[in-house]
C-alpha cells in the first residue's frame, strides 16, 4: 500500500512539471527576439516560435547594384534571432529535460 503513494506523488510531480514545461514554452513561444547584422542596418524580430515577424532595412543598405550584400545582411541577421531563440530556449527548457536527452 505503501507503494502506491509514492507512485501516486511521483506522477503529481509529473504532472506539475509538465504543466510548467508547456507554460514555460508558451512564454517562449510569445516572446520576441532581434537578430541584426551589418552594425543594425539589418534587422530581423522572430517569436519564439521561429516565425519571422518583421523584417527592418535601413534605406542606406538598399543598393540596387549590390543585392548579394543586402541578402547576405538579411541571412545574418536572421540566423542571429534563431541563435537567440535557441539560446533562450535551451537555458530556460533545460532545467526541465536535464540529463533526459529530450527535443524540445
């Protein structure tokens, strides 16, 4: 009988720690990260979802005669707001997955 109350407070816990892991990921979720490149001439807000959102160009980077640059500068700084989600999301969903080797 014993047993089952330690069963029975272990999936308590469970259960209350999946309900902090999907209010955590929703937080996640709704929150906004800039990614920029070229000193800020270029940048990209994405939510924490990994949706792009807006993209901000400065009027000095639109060259007609070199588009790669501009797509380059769009490219950092869209891989700068993934690394931050990612940052983000690693730091603040870790302390529910350590050492479970969970995909978030």
């Amino acid at each position: 009988m014993r047993g089952m109350g330690n069963m029975q407070g272990m999936m308590k816990k469970m259960q209350k720690m999946q309900k902090e892991m999907m209010e955590a990921q929703e937080a996640l979720n709704a929150q906004q990260f800039e990614g920029s490149a070229g000193g800020g001439v270029v940048k990209v807000i994405i939510n924490g979802q990994r949706e792009i959102l807006e993209v901000n160009l400065d009027e000095s980077v639109v060259d007609p005669e070199d588009i790669e640059m501009l797509q380059d500068l769009i490219v950092v700084a869209t891989n700068d707001a993934l690394k931050k989600v990612e940052e983000t999301t690693n730091s603040t969903m870790g302390k529910f997955t350590q050492g479970l080797n969970l995909p978030f």
